[in-house]
C-alpha cells in the first residue's frame, strides 16, 4: 500500500539523491548550513488506528506548510506504529542514522544516553512560556527540561446517569465512602450491573493503581522522585480496596486480571456503573449512546485538594546531526495555536499549551472536556523523568493486581524493593 508514510521516506530518499547528484556535480553549496537546504527528520507514534486516521495525514499537510513558508528547511516524516516506534528509533540511532525530532511516550532513556538539546536550545521563550506548567516539569531530569509535551490526557470519573436513576443516586461520589455507598445501592437494586470496575490488569495497571493512591493521599514516588510503592498511604489504600470493593463483591472478582480495554467496553455496554476514564472513553460511550457524566475523581477525605493523573506524549530534540537552529523554527511552527488545537481535535486529546487550552475552554465547543480541561493544570505525573520508570511500570503492571488479594502489602514490599534495586541500576 502506498501509505502516506512510505511517500514520505520517498522523498527522503529522493532528496538524498538529488543532493549526491549536486554534490558531485560541484554544486553542493545547496546543502551547506551556512545558507542552503537542511533536512530534519522526525519519527512521529501514529495515533490513528487505520489508514484513514494515521498521523501521517496531520503531519504531511502541516509539513506542506511550513516548507513553503521556509524552503530553506525540508521535512521528511516517518509515522510509525506505537507498538514498534521505540524499536525503530533504537535501529535508527544504532546504524548512524539518528532523527533530529521523535515524537514518542518517554525520553528519559534518551537524556541518560547525553542524546537531546535541552527544551532551552531548541523552543522559543514565547513557546516555552506557553507550555502549560506543570507538563514543563514533567519533562524535567534533575532540574533540567528535556521533554516537550506534545500531547495530553488526564482521568476523570465516569458514571452511568441510568444506572444512577435506577438505584436512586442524584450525584456522582466525593468521597472514597460516598463511592461504596453507591456501589451497595447499585448491587442491590440494579441486578447484573457491575457497581465499579477496578482494572488492575497489566494493561495499564500503573495508571489505576496511580489515581487510587494519589486519591488516597499518597502515590508512586515522593516529591524527591524517590519511589514511594510502600509507603503506609498506599497500604492503606490497598487495603479499602479490598476489604470495601473486591471482598464486597463490588467490583471484578479479580481485578488484576481485567485490562482498561475490557472495563472501558463493559461501561459502553452499560454492564459498568462507575469506573476512571480518559477522554476517549466518551468516544466509545458516545457511540453508544450511553448517557454518562463526569466528575473529579473521588478522594479519600472531602477535604483534601487532590490533583488528578495526566499523561504526557512527548517531542525530544537530538544533537547528534547539529540541526539545532532549523529544529528551533519548525517546533515553533508545530507549537503554533492552529496546530496543536488541530492534532488535539483530531485525535480527542487535551492541549499542552496555554493558549490552546484557553481557545478549548472559551469557545464553549468542547463542553464534554470540562472536567479534564479543568484539571490541567494541577495534574500529576508518572516519574517519567527517571531512566528507571519504563522497567518499573512494567513491574507494576505484572504484579499490583495482587495488592487487593490476601496478602497484599508483601506485594507492594516486593515491588518496592524491585523499585529501588532498578533505580541504583539507572542511575549508575
């Protein structure tokens, strides 16, 4: 299939082509950076699910764009699939052909290697101040930003309004006890409805695991960045997991077994009534039409001010072809209102940048992204700056399921000693 991606490789190749053809015919002053044509490459994830809504589209027309209105830059893209994208970089950098941008899930692996323009080298102080706040120090290591958020989700709590009205609840829970409260009434009174999934499955166990311990006043590491599994808080939490929703019957007999994908489809089949959702769950609520609402993730205590999870995709910026001053323009190119409020449409996603943000929230249109536009800016994050956190959250996937089951606090012990032992590792 001649996909827009292949076209793209195309050009490179033909690019590269023609510049051999004008170097040895004597006329290689085109390529010199002291005034001719330079091309960046960008390797970008694709976060479409077919060739019709492949990423390779955004990218092929933006890039149309901004080459005629600076053709002394070329652009040539590669849109790959999330599952391969990290492969593909490691094959690039290993045989010499390092990308001058990557668009991707992390980059803390990258900074460890000494890699990346730090965000200061290569964005204008106008795009650097308009990343919303607490995204700029999610890609910070040590103090220093090497991340640039390109893309955005944070979590919100999902419920079924049927649901609710036939078990006569008027309002979503506040509280942790709110939330059980509701989950009995539902039991009782709505037979065959699950009150509350908990999906802790390897899938995406980190982020469930995640909101229940911020929510509960703790988290995966401290502010120090230090990994914070074991910490009484999260025992804690663990524990009202299991004694008030599992041992209660409340939620799946074996929550960590049940993947996010199988939650989220229970909810659209209206066999859920509450569970923690990302935006694209209202895609597939929508498309069933299933009459849901909204709000803040409940916390343990009324009282406390709790952040919701947000995660980050991220744009890195490598050194290694000398590209900083034309990466510098066509990142303030990509970083420009119309652009990032059109990927973030497309593909349901929330802004990274102020201005974006405002035009999502002032224009009235997006009114079923309130409550994670409202939460923005007081999100949380993985330790994703940490060159340890991809073997971790591996680790938390497999085994934090066990942590609602008898026995659970030697499972989060055990973790935190894997935890630990991987982040001496990194760090040597």
């Amino acid at each position: 299939m001649n996909t827009p991606a292949r076209k793209s490789r195309r050009r490179s190749a033909l690019a590269a082509a023609l510049a051999a053809v004008l170097v040895s015919s004597g006329c290689g002053t085109l390529l010199s950076p002291a005034g001719g044509t330079v091309t960046l490459k960008l390797v970008a994830a694709d976060y479409g699910d077919s060739e019709a809504t492949s990423s390779s589209h955004y990218w092929d027309e933006l890039v149309r764009r901004f080459e005629s209105a600076d053709p002394s830059i070329k652009v040539s893209v590669e849109v790959v699939d999330w599952n391969d994208i990290d492969d593909r970089v490691a094959e690039l950098i290993a045989k010499g052909d390092t990308p001058d941008l990557v668009e991707t899930g992390g980059f803390a692996d990258q900074v460890a290697a000494g890699r990346l323009y730090p965000v200061g080298d290569v964005l204008s102080i106008d795009t650097q101040a308009n990343l919303i706040d607490a995204f700029a120090k999610a890609g910070q290591v040590v103090g220093s930003q090497y991340g640039i958020p390109f893309a955005a989700s944070t979590r919100a709590f999902f419920y079924n309004k049927d649901i609710f009205a036939k078990a006569g609840i008027t309002q979503p829970p506040a509280t942790w006890e709110d939330l059980r409260k509701d989950a009995v009434q539902i039991h009782s009174r709505v037979p065959g409805v699950l009150p509350y999934a908990l999906p802790l499955g390897p899938e995406e166990a980190q982020a469930e695991s995640m909101m229940w311990t911020m929510s509960g006043g703790g988290g995966l590491s401290d502010s120090a960045g230090n990994y914070s599994i074991d910490s009484e808080q999260n025992r804690a939490t663990f524990a009202w997991l299991r004694t008030s929703l599992v041992d209660a019957h409340l939620t799946y007999p074996d929550p960590g077994s049940v993947d996010r994908k199988t939650a989220f489809a229970d909810f659209a089949a209206g066999r859920v009534a509450m569970l923690n959702g990302h935006p694209s769950l209202m895609q597939k609520a929508n498309a069933a039409d299933l009459e849901y609402g909204t709000a803040p993730i409940p916390r343990k205590n009324a009282q406390d001010k709790v952040g919701t999870l947000g995660v980050a995709d991220w744009m890195m910026a490598f050194k290694a072809n000398g590209h900083r001053t034309q990466i510098k323009k066509f990142l303030s190119f990509v970083y420009r209102k119309e652009n990032t409020l059109k990927f973030d449409e497309i593909y349901n996603l929330l802004p990274v940048t102020q201005d974006t943000r405002d035009e999502m929230t002032g224009s009235g249109m997006r009114e079923d992204l309130k409550s994670f536009l409202a939460t923005l800016p007081s999100a949380s994050f993985y330790p994703v700056g940490d060159p340890s956190w991809e073997k971790v959250s591996a680790m938390i996937k497999k085994s934090i399921g066990g942590a609602v089951r008898d026995g659970g606090d030697q499972v989060l012990a055990t973790l935190q000693k894997s935890a630990a032992e991987a982040a001496a590792q990194a760090h040597h």
